[in-house]
C-alpha cells in the first residue's frame, strides 16, 4: 500500500490517521465521562485529567498534521455510485468533525490555562496560558467543550453508521478504501 493516497484509494497514512484519530477520540471521550465523577481522595482525581490533556495536546497536533497531509495528499474521488446528496453529505460532516474536533481542543485547552497556568504534556514539554488568569473563562470552555465533545460523538457515530450502510447495504468499497482492503470484484 503507498505512502500517498491516490484517486481510487487512500495510503496508509492517511488511513493510519483516521483510526488513530478515531481511537483517540473514543479513548478521551471515556476517560472524561469518568474523571468528572472522581472524588478528591480518589487516586486518578489528578492523574485522569493529567492524562487528558496530555494526549488531548498530542491529538491537536496530529489534527494539524493531519490537515497538511491532507494538503499533500488530498484523499480520493467518490465512488461513482455515490449520488450527490450523499458525496455533499460527506463533506459536510467530514469538515464539521474536524471543526469540532478542533473546538473541542482548544476549549480543553482553555478550560487548563483559564487561571493563567501552563498544560504540562507528560512531563515532556508545556504549552503556556495565551489568556493568563481569565474570571469565568475556564465555565465558558467548559460548556463550549461539553456541547463539541458530544457533537463530535453524535456527528461520528453516524459517520461510522453510514460506512456501515455504504459496506453492508449499498455493497460499495467506501469502508474498504479506509480499511485499507482490495476493492471488491462485483459480479
């Protein structure tokens, strides 16, 4: 499989990236429905959401890195089965998730730096407060952050349902091409 995406299939980084992505999505999105419930004596009240942000940070640069290769690489033509309601549809959602995710990012990162204080990445390096102490900034990102983090999980699970539609119904190579599998030989 090539490096680049060509017009029929994508290369395997930009599949590489679509599931990392997704993962990490997933992953964050469960470690934050369980953090907020943590008591102060409890062990991971701190750890949670130090691991939180740290990757939250790393997945904001893989997005920018992400959107680049994109440049470089722009992924491949629908299929010609697609009709044009769908191929729109598709584009729409695809950059309404990179938005939100985007959102989603900066918004924890606000929530973080809001009193004026750095977001430490696993003790490699940190990303220093652009607003210093802000009253009331950290509850703002915070419902900014909640309403991205639950549109990106709505907006995502129906663009996982719809793969599903394109390879179990419409039998098309939409979720193959991301799979990174052959394409299939239609009778």
């Amino acid at each position: 499989m090539p490096l680049r995406n060509d017009k029929q299939r994508y290369g395997w980084l930009s599949i590489s990236l679509h599931w990392l992505v997704a993962a990490t999505v997933i992953g964050l999105f469960a470690l934050g429905l369980w953090m907020v419930d943590l008591g102060y004596y409890d062990t991971w009240y701190r750890k949670g959401p130090d691991l939180h942000r740290s990757i939250g940070i790393l997945l904001f640069l893989a997005m920018l890195f992400r959107l680049v290769w994109r440049l470089f690489s722009p992924p491949p033509a629908a299929l010609p089965s697609h009709q044009r309601w769908e191929v729109i549809l598709a584009h729409l959602a695809h950059w309404a998730l990179y938005a939100l995710l985007f959102i989603a990012m900066v918004s924890g990162y606000l929530i973080s730096s809001a009193d004026g204080s750095s977001v430490a990445v696993f003790d490699w390096f940190s990303v220093p407060s652009i607003t210093g102490h802000q009253s009331g900034l950290e509850d703002t990102a915070g419902d900014i952050h909640e309403i991205a983090v639950w549109s990106i999980i709505i907006l995502a699970s129906l663009h996982g349902l719809a793969a599903l539609k394109h390879h179990f119904l419409d039998r098309d190579d939409t979720l193959r091409r991301m799979l990174g599998l052959s394409p299939r030989h239609n009778p």
